[in-house]
C-alpha cells in the first residue's frame, strides 16, 4: 500500500508536506481532506486522526500527525546522501535546521496565520473588518517576526543553515506564503527576503512552487464555499476565541 | 570552556532543558538570567540570543535557543540512552509528533493560565475579566484531555514504555499552571498515574529542585515589587487582554 497523505493545500504545513514528498520523489496518495467544508470534523476523518487537523501521513498501518515530525520522518525513510541538506546529520547544521523548526510554531505561523484569517476569513464570518488595532497589532506581530526571519535564522546566509536548502527554508517559504495569498507584499520592500524566496523557488522548481500554492492565491472563492456549506455558522466562535 | 546553559527555572522549557543535562550528567555552568527583572533584553543576553529568550546555551562559539533544538544536540553530542530520543523510526516520530503539537497545544494555554492568574493581576493591578479565564480554563481543559487520550493513552509513557523528551516537555509544561495554584491533576487519574511515572524515572529529587521556584510562585509574586515589573505592560496588553 502506498504512502497516504491527507491534505488541504490551503495549509500551510500540508504544503511544505506535500512539497518535499513531490520534490524528493516520494510517492504518495493524494487524499484531499477539503477544510473549507470542515470535512476534518467528519466521522471519517475522525477515524484517522482525533486531533482533526492536517496534514496526516499514513504509512502502512503507521499513522503520523504534524508536518515537521513527518517531514522528519520521510527525510529519515526515502533519505539519500545526496539529500543529506534536507535535515543534515552534522550536529551543529541539524540544530539550526531545529532551532527554526521549534522557533517558527509561535512566531511566524502563528503570526502568518492570524494576518490571513484578519484579512480572508474573519470579514466574510462576520461581516465587517477586523478592527484596526487588532489588525495592526497582527502586522506589527509579523513584522517582528520577518524581521528575526531576515536578521537572526538568515543573517547574510543564501539558506537557513548556509549553502543548501533545507526542512527549515521549505517550512519558512510555505508559512510566509499565506498571508501573501490574501494580497498582502511582504517581499516589497523586504530585498533580502525577495531574493531568498527567489533562491528557495529555483531550489524547489518554480513548476511545483507555483502548483503547490495554486489554492492559496485563490483565497478569494472562500466565501462562497462557506456559505455553501454551513461553515458560517461552525467558524463564529472559533472567531470569538481568536479576538479573546 | 564549559558548557554554558543559560536559565531561569520559572520558564518551562529552561526546566526541561536543566532536568535532561542534570539527569543526564553532562556539566555545565549555570548562567541564571532573571526573566522577571528583564536581564533577557540586556546586552550580554542579546550577544548569546537576539531572540532574548531563554533558554540558550553557548558551547564553544556555538550558540543555540530553542529547548527542543538544545535537548536534541545535547542528546547526539553526549550520546545520551537511547530512549530518551530514541533512533527508532517510528519512536522518534512519535516523540517529534508531540514536541511539535504541544508548542500551540499545550504550552501556550498553561502559559497563558500562569500569565492570568497570578502575573497580570500583580502588574496590571486587576482581575482578568470573567470570560477571557473562562476561555483559558476551556483550553487548557481541551489540551489536557488530548494529552491523556491521544498522547499517553494506554501507554506508560508518549513513546511507549520508556521516558522520552516528549514526556520531559510535557511535564514541566503541565506544571506552570500548577504553579499558580490551579491543580490540573485534580480529577485526571490517568495524568496523575503519568506524572508519577515520570517523576519516578526523572528522580524526585531532581524534579523538586527544578520546581521549587515555580511551586513558590503565588508567595513570590506576593511579595514582588510590582513597580519593576511595568516593562512587560505592552504585552500583557497585546497578548492578553
């Protein structure tokens, strides 16, 4: 049985996922799990996974939650020598590559993350903008954040741990991505990171960049898929909590 | 020159990182940095940690933040048991697993919890509002059940039978909101019968030196000067109210 991988490429760590398997030639079943119609709180996907988030890997009868313990897991697996900078075994390198891995879960996910509900989600639920002081805190949050991205995890580095590509520029590109997918420039004016978003792109093919972040540059058909689909209603107090 | 690890034990990821090198026997100086008095914003800090957060550790001219990264190098340099990180394929997944999840589900709600009830209320000089603890409360709630039930389940300890990191962050997460009085194994035998386990195999002692201050801290706090506190008001504001 080949390996699963249930994603929605609206999420950011089901594309750094789905990146890395397509790009390393892992081979994989594609199971849509589709979020915008909350299909993760289904009986069925329950049955995968409890916690009812993606991206979930099955392999075999081995099931695994959170992309960066399966994007360790297939590094581990399909690895080559040749693939050795994806999560290199020289000690120091492999600690930066998980230094930014811990570091990025409350920084700029969370930070990304909030800039894209602020500007896609949050109006079509409610109705109405985000009130402005909540949504410059959010950008003043993420602005913070890509400036510790630029000066401390790059600082003068063509990639995070140095000259190749690795687990911690792929789960960076993909995060940064989100918020871009609502509109919003980040590498305007941001030369350092444009010119290494440029490098991460040609590491990775600019074919499977763009493929993989299709969906998320299409964010503005979301509100009618909510409607659609009684997600209004299910998101308000999801929301609520978000501005608690 | 030593291994310096860089420290305050009122933070949980310091706790876990001095519970492994001290179980682990690997030495190091202990270089205290006083969260609560602002020492993490001062220049020498910001030379081993721009991010100014502890911990942080400096071997040789190698600096390094973030628990999880540290505990990790530590465990390969010093060849730590295996169980701890353990090379197993789909052991070492299942530890990753966790120490992945619990940075938003875990650590930030038993976080906030030690913030609300007892941080805010000396600085701020007032009780958090009703619904905003009650939100709190549900999410810590939430956590721990998921923590019991997918996490530990019917297993002894996360990765099976033995003690892992993920066990390690664990606890010393699940112990910040004890510190502000709020007794979270109160009701959850199964967590209780875990937290035992993993006391036993850590060493009492050991877990109750690293917890002392913590364990203090409604009385610590009591008795801070509120005054030398007003530089942490922009977040609080930010963060939590």
């Amino acid at each position: 049985m080949p390996l699963e991988l249930y994603l929605d490429l609206h999420s950011q760590p089901c594309r750094s996922v789905f990146i890395f398997a397509k790009k390393t030639n892992i081979p994989f079943d594609f199971k849509f799990v589709d979020l915008a119609t909350g299909q993760q709180y289904g009986e069925d996907f329950g049955k995968i996974s409890v916690v009812r988030k993606v991206p979930v890997m099955r392999d075999g009868d081995f099931i695994l939650t959170e992309s960066v313990a399966i994007l360790k897991y297939l590094a581990e697996k399909f690895g080559t020598s040749d693939s050795d900078h994806w999560y290199p075994a020289d000690l120091q390198k492999r600690a930066r590559v998980n230094e930014y891995l811990s570091w990025q879960h409350a920084a700029m996910r969370a930070h990304g993350s909030k800039v894209f509900w602020f500007r896609a989600i949050v109006p079509i639920i409610t109705g109405s903008d985000v009130p402005k002081e909540k949504m410059d805190s959010a950008m003043e949050d993420l602005t913070l954040s890509l400036k510790v991205f630029e000066e401390k995890f790059l600082d003068d580095r063509p990639f995070i741990i140095g000259e190749k590509i690795s687990l911690a520029d792929l789960v960076a590109i993909v995060e940064i991505m989100q918020p871009v997918g609502t509109g919003l420039d980040l590498f305007e004016n941001r030369p350092i990171l444009g010119a290494w978003r440029d490098r991460v792109k040609m590491e990775l093919g600019e074919a499977l960049f763009d493929e993989a972040h299709k969906t998320i540059m299409d964010v503005a058909s979301l509100p009618q898929t909510f409607e659609n689909n009684g997600m209004l209603e299910f998101l308000k107090p999801k929301i609520q909590k978000m501005f608690n | 020159m030593a291994l310096e690890i860089y420290l305050d034990l009122f933070s949980q990821p310091c706790r876990s990182v001095y519970i492994f090198a001290k179980k682990n026997n690997i030495s190091f100086d202990f270089m205290k940095v006083s969260l609560l008095e602002g020492e993490q914003y001062g220049e020498e800090f910001g030379k081993i940690n721009m991010i100014r957060k502890a911990p942080a550790i400096r071997d040789g001219d190698f600096c390094l933040a973030e628990s999880i990264a540290i505990m990790k190098y530590l465990a390969e340099k010093y060849q730590t048991s295996d169980h701890w990180y353990p090379a197993d394929l789909q052991k070492r997944a299942r530890v990753n697993e966790y120490l992945s999840w619990q940075h938003m589900g875990i650590r930030m709600h038993g976080s906030k919890m030690f913030w609300l009830r007892l941080l805010i209320p000396k600085i701020m000089g007032v009780e958090v509002p009703k619904d905003k603890m009650d939100g709190a409360l549900e999410d810590l709630e939430g956590s721990l059940k998921l923590i019991e039930e997918k996490f530990i389940g019917d297993k002894p300890f996360i990765a099976g039978d033995q003690i892992s990191l993920a066990d390690l962050v664990a606890i010393v997460e699940i112990m910040q909101p004890v510190g502000s009085g709020l007794d979270v194994f109160e009701g959850r035998p199964k967590l209780s019968a875990w937290r035992d386990r993993v006391q036993a195999e850590i060493g009492k002692e050991l877990f109750d030196e690293a917890h002392r201050g913590i364990l203090a801290s409604q009385e610590m706090v009591k008795n801070m000067d509120s005054s030398k506190m007003q530089v942490f008001k922009p977040k609080i504001l930010r963060f939590f109210l």
